[in-house]
C-alpha cells in the first residue's frame, strides 16, 4: 500500500464531499420553495374561508336586454372587482360592468360593500357572481 492508494482515497474522499455539498445547496432550495408554496396555499385557504358574498336581488329589463345583479361582500376578505365574473345562465359575460355602490370608481369591493353588476341578456333564468379566489353565489333571475 504505497502513496497511489491513499491518493485514491482521497480523490474519492473529496469527490464525496462535493457532490453531498452540491447535494445538499439544491435541497435547501427545493425546501424552501415547498415552504413557499406550502405558505402561499394556506394563506389562499384563509382568503377562501373569509370570503362570503350574497345576491341581494336580480331584475331583469326586457325592454333594453339588460340584466342588473346586486351583491353584497359579507366577509372580510377584500376582493379586486376585475376579478369578478358574471355568468348569466351559464354563459360568462364578459362585457359585464361593475360598479362599487358609493365609491365611485374603485375596484376594490370592500367588506360590507354592495357592488352593482349589470350584462346584456335576453331573457335570463340565472346569474352566478364568482370572485377571484372560487367562491361563488347563485340566483334565479327576479328570484
């Protein structure tokens, strides 16, 4: 047993070392992504149970098309009205307007807020409000 199998040791020794070092660098970072997201998911979750919405009521004006949909924010939750869908019998609108009742121009819908949808239809049986995390609230026209 010379110098060349001790050298060897070594080389392998060390070679060991680097990839556990390299090894263990990429761990970290995939943990602390998980963590991230783990965080991020739980926060969504809460967003989720604190959010409550209602349709007060749904008119419907055949003379011009038009349906108008009134819903409350009940929860506590703060909701972006650009992430507010209508789907009127089932159909996504789109071209819907949204309007903070007493704020004028906002598009933040804050707790206890009542917001204002109104969409073109034709002679409409439902509306469904959905908001940006899910949650949605169901109403039969004139219902």
């Amino acid at each position: 047993m010379g110098f060349s199998v001790s050298g060897s040791a070594a080389v392998i020794f060390l070679g060991v070392i680097i990839s556990l070092s390299i090894a263990t660098s990429a761990l970290q970072t995939t943990s602390s992504g998980v963590t991230e997201a783990w965080n991020d998911r739980i926060s969504d979750q809460l967003a989720e149970k604190n959010t409550e919405i209602a349709i007060t009521n749904t008119s419907y004006n055949g003379t011009i098309d038009e349906l108008t949909v009134n819903a409350t924010n009940n929860g506590t939750t703060t909701l972006s009205v650009d992430k507010i869908d209508l789907l009127v019998d089932g159909r996504l609108k789109p071209d819907r307007t949204a309007d903070i009742v007493g704020a004028d121009g906002t598009e933040i819908w804050l707790s206890g807020e009542k917001l204002v949808l109104t969409a073109n239809a034709t002679d409409p049986n439902s509306a469904k409000v959905v908001v940006e995390n899910g949650v949605s609230e169901f109403e039969e026209v004139g219902g």
